[in-house]
C-alpha cells in the first residue's frame, strides 16, 4: 500500500502537468485570432476541442485540490459516501477518485 506522502507526490505531479496543459490550451486559444473570417471559421471547429481539453483539464483539477484537502484532513483514500477504504487498485487507476468502486458515478447503471 502506497503511503499519503507517496500519493501526495503523485497528485502534485499530475497538478503540475495539468497546469502546464492549461496554460499551453490557453495560449493556443488565444493565438487562434484571425482577421479573415474564412480562417476564423475553420479555427473555430479546433477551438472547440480546445475548449473540451480545457474543461476536462479544469474538472481534474477540481478533483486533484478535493483530494489533496482530503490528505491534509487524513480522509484520503476513504469513500465519501460509505466510509470504507477505497481499493489500491482504484487508487493506483485514479489517484484524486473520492469514490470507491461502489459508490462510484454510473456504478450502479453498470450493475443492473
């Protein structure tokens, strides 16, 4: 079993490199200021994406600053809705989850 600290580590990496990610979507969003509308159309379907990456990367985030709250409170690696310690495993896939496998969203649509 993987230590807090050693989760810690980890989580702040990946903040680290969602960070960056935003940054490097932000700038590319705002290189994308064309004069010519032609050109402005056919950027618009790539911002689009761009947007979707940011909004992703922005919700991780989120995730990543609850978990690390959850470490500074000792609740880490707790299910928020049951209590019971969350699998290693689940951890190790997705270290910022609050969820066990049970209580995870869309686990009980899975199940039925």
């Amino acid at each position: 079993m993987k230590s807090d600290e050693t989760r810690r580590t980890e989580i702040e990496a990946r903040k680290a490199h969602l960070l960056e990610r935003i940054e490097e979507i932000d700038a590319e969003l705002d290189s994308h200021v064309e004069q010519d509308w032609e050109d402005a159309a056919s950027k618009q379907e790539d911002d689009e994406v761009l947007d979707e990456l940011d909004m992703a990367a922005r919700q991780e985030l989120r995730m990543i600053e609850a978990a690390l709250q959850r470490l500074d409170a000792g609740e880490y690696g707790f299910c928020v809705t049951c209590g019971e310690r969350i699998d290693e495993a689940r951890l190790d896939l997705l270290p910022a989850t609050p969820f066990c496998r049970l209580h995870a969203p869309g686990a009980k649509k899975a199940a039925r």
